[in-house]
C-alpha cells in the first residue's frame, strides 16, 4: 500500500492557511439545530469548538452561520458529548463548501 507524504508548512500561521481556502456557499444551510434544544443547553460547547467561530451568542441567543464552515464536525461531536445532541449535520451539496488547495 502506498501512502501520500503530508507536508507541512510549519512556517505558516492557522490565519494564513485559512487564507488559502476557498468557499462556495449554498443557500441553504448544510447544519441544522433544533432550536428548543438549544435554548435548554447549559454548556453550549459548540460556542468554544468551532474552529471558524460560526456559533455565536446574541442578546443570549445561539446563533449560528455556515459559511466559512471547514466541514470538520466538531461542533456535531461536542453537541452530542456535551449539549443536548441539536446539531443535524451533513455536507453540503455536491458543488458547495469548502475548497482545500495546497500551495
Ligand atoms: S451544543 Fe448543541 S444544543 Fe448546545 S447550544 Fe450548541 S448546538 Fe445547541
Ligand atoms: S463543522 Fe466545524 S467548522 Fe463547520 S460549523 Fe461545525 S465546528 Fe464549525
């Protein structure tokens, strides 16, 4: 079995590899939370594991955005392990998301 070498530019910062992202951003949002469970969740995890900050709390309300969301899934594992497990997840559709390029 062969393996691909990962290369990585160590000399790089976090802000500047997301720089190297593209998006195409679908209309229509590839996460869906349930509303009343979030209004019951106390540790609102999702608040502190989304590597793009798209949960964000206005006036006391979860608020959530897509784009800009790097697909990772960790705010659909921290919901389930830590919250009240509100977070339907799936990619987006064929053609939208995230772009990753290497340079
Ligand atoms: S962790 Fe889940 S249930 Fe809690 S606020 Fe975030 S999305 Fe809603
Ligand atoms: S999948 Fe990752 S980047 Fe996208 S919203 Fe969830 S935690 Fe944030």
């Amino acid at each position: 079995m062969g393996y691909v070498p990962c290369v990585a530019n160590v000399d790089m910062s976090v802000e500047e590899s997301l720089l190297l992202l593209k998006f195409n951003v679908d209309k229509e949002a590839h996460i869906k939370l349930d509303e009343k469970k979030c209004e019951a969740c106390k540790l609102k995890p999702c608040l502190y594991v989304c590597p793009v900050q798209n949960f964000k709390l206005e006036k006391g309300q979860l608020v959530f955005n897509w784009p800009g969301c790097l697909e990772c899934g960790g705010c659909r594992i921290a919901c389930e392990q830590l919250g009240m497990g509100a977070v339907r997840w799936s990619y987006p559709r064929g053609g939208f998301g995230v772009l990753f390029r290497y340079g």
